[in-house]
C-alpha cells in the first residue's frame, strides 16, 4: 500500500467504520455498501484500496497484531515467569470490545487470515531476538511461541480456553516462557 497521506486517510476512514459496524453486527452481516456509506467514500474508493471486506479487516486489526507482539516483548532482562508484564495484561483486556472481529478472522488453533499475519509477526520477532541473544534453537523456539501464542489466543476467542482476560494473559505468559527455557543440552537431533 502506498504512504500518500490521502490514502491513509481513506484506509483510516474504512478501518473506524468497518470497527464500529462490527461493534454492532458480526462481519458476515456488514456489507461494503454500509460500510462506504458510513465513512463516506465511494465503493470504488473501497476497491481502490481493498480486495474485500476481509481485506480491509485484516488491516484493521493489523494493531492488534502490533500490539500481541509488542506486548509479549515488553520486558527487559529476566523475565518473571509468574506475572505477566503490564503490556500484556493490557492487551488481553483490550480484546473483548472487538471480540467478535477478532473471531470471524482468527480460527480456533490459530489459523484465519489474522492468525497467518499473527504468527508471521510474532515468529520474525522472536527469532530476530532469540538469533541477537544467541540463544539455542532460535527457528524452532521462534516457531514455538508464535504457534503457541496465535492458538491459546484464538482457541480463547472462541471459548475453547476458559479465564479472563487477565488469568489467560499470565497463562500464556507461563507457558511462552517455559519455552524459551527448554534445555538443549544432551537433546539429540534425528
């Protein structure tokens, strides 16, 4: 997509629409016609800058990807296995008021459209900081995380994973830092 400020400020049009009309209906139930209407584009305008209405979804909840990153490396030095940081409590308290977006993008185990670009994210950053850190296994451990992450959030989303919010964030928070502290030593590759 192009940096010019008018398109960004179209795209930014259509993200707060779709968000507000999903905050009302489910995705299914939106229509491009509402949708351009309520940003007060037209619908060429629409196909200018999205494919679909999934299209421009994905894009708009590209700030939760962002943030779901961000969040899991918001810490510094060592982390504390019991307490997950603030960013991440922050972000799973933030979820609910776009709960059903979410779920229409991100299937349960973490597949959908917004689960390929979470995993995407959170593996290129993990394996980025693992690889400056010299740690062991930095593809498989990235892989790891980024799997871990997308399907405990997803499978939470739909109801699979009971907990609220802040439960389920010192839960994964747990279980991606039990596997960043996987031993190597003595494993032996096949």
């Amino acid at each position: 997509m192009t940096s010019d400020p008018r398109a960004e400020r179209t795209r930014a049009k259509l993200r707060r629409a779709l968000l507000d009309e999903c905050a009302r209906r489910p995705l299914t139930e939106v229509s491009v016609a509402a949708l351009v209407r309520a940003a007060g584009v037209g619908r060429a305008t629409f196909y200018l800058h999205y494919a679909d209405l999934e299209a421009l979804a994905v894009d708009a909840c590209a700030d939760v990807v962002r943030d779901a990153v961000d969040a899991l490396h918001a810490w510094r030095g060592r982390p504390d296995p019991r307490s997950a940081p603030d960013a991440l409590l922050g972000f799973f308290a933030g979820l609910p008021a776009h709960a059903s977006l979410y779920r229409a993008l991100l299937a349960p185990g973490g597949g959908g459209p917004l689960g390929r670009v979470l995993h995407q994210d959170l593996r290129a950053r993990s394996l980025a900081e693992r690889e400056l850190a010299g740690a062991p296994e930095a593809p498989l451990v990235a892989s790891a995380v980024a799997a871990a992450f997308a399907g405990v959030l997803a499978d939470w989303l739909h109801g699979l994973v009971p907990g609220t919010p802040e439960e389920v964030a010192h839960k994964v928070w747990r279980l991606l830092v039990a596997l960043h502290a996987v031993r190597w030593e003595g494993v032996r590759g096949g």
